[in-house]
C-alpha cells in the first residue's frame, strides 16, 4: 500500500490531495471538483491498518 499526494492537473484548480491504495488506483484518480486527472507528485510505502484490500482512500491535502 502506499501513501500519495496527489495534484490536481485543471488549469485554474490548485487542489492537492493525500491518499492511501494501491499503485494503479492511485494513477486512475480524478479531482473531487472539476474531474481533472491527479498526478502523483511524492509517494511512501506505509500500513494503513484496517483499510481493505483493493480499495482507495481519498481526501484534500488543508495547507498548513
């Protein structure tokens, strides 16, 4: 399983997202807002405990 951030690729849209899930469900990602392909930008294997296999978890990345 891998840990993602992930950008949005709209012209115009500048939202990020941070997501758990496989490698080829993460490439296939679109933005929650304008239906964009996400490009991966930085990626770390990790153990997202209780999460099923197969399946992808996504939410916006809140600036700090």
């Amino acid at each position: 399983m891998l840990y993602a951030i992930l950008d949005c690729t709209g012209s115009g849209c500048d939202i990020a997202y941070e997501a758990w899930g496989e490698a080829q469900d993460l490439e296939v990602l679109t933005c929650e807002e304008c239906g964009s392909p996400l490009q991966i930008v930085a990626f770390a294997n990790t153990d997202r405990g209780g999460a099923a296999p197969g399946s992808v978890e996504l939410q916006q990345r809140h600036a700090a």
